[in-house]
C-alpha cells in the first residue's frame, strides 16, 4: 500500500462526510435509519476528522518525539 499524505487523509474524510450526509438524510427519510443512529455516525467520522487534523497542526511535536523515543531507544 502507498503513503498517503495527512492532507489527503483529511480531503478524502471531507468528501466522506458530504457522501454521508446525503446518504444518511435519504436513508432517514425512506425510514431505513433512525436519526440518532445517523447523528452517531456522523460524530464518529468527525472525530476522526478531528484526529486528522490535531496531528496534521502537532506534526513537528509529533515527529520530534518519535525521534527521540527512538534515539533513547538505541
């Protein structure tokens, strides 16, 4: 499997959460899911998002860290 980059994660979360959206509303709406159900989903993908996003803005911290993890390590 290729890398993708973090910003890629978060664009194709992003068109995830439009697909839902429209999906979800629809399903709602023939009776084949309840709103609560949906709103629970929904959070989730967001909170995923959410993930994305706090490591994309900690990269640096985040890359430090594991360098010097792995240096104490050695």
């Amino acid at each position: 499997m290729s890398k993708v980059s973090i910003i890629g994660q978060i664009a194709e979360i992003d068109r995830e959460i439009g697909m839902r959206q429209n999906v979800y509303q629809k399903q709602i709406s023939n009776g084949r899911m309840r709103q609560s159900e949906a709103d629970m989903l929904m959070q989730r993908i967001k909170a995923v998002r959410a993930t994305l996003v706090f490591c994309q803005e900690n990269e640096d911290d985040i890359r430090a860290y594991i360098a010097a993890k792995k240096a104490g390590a050695e």
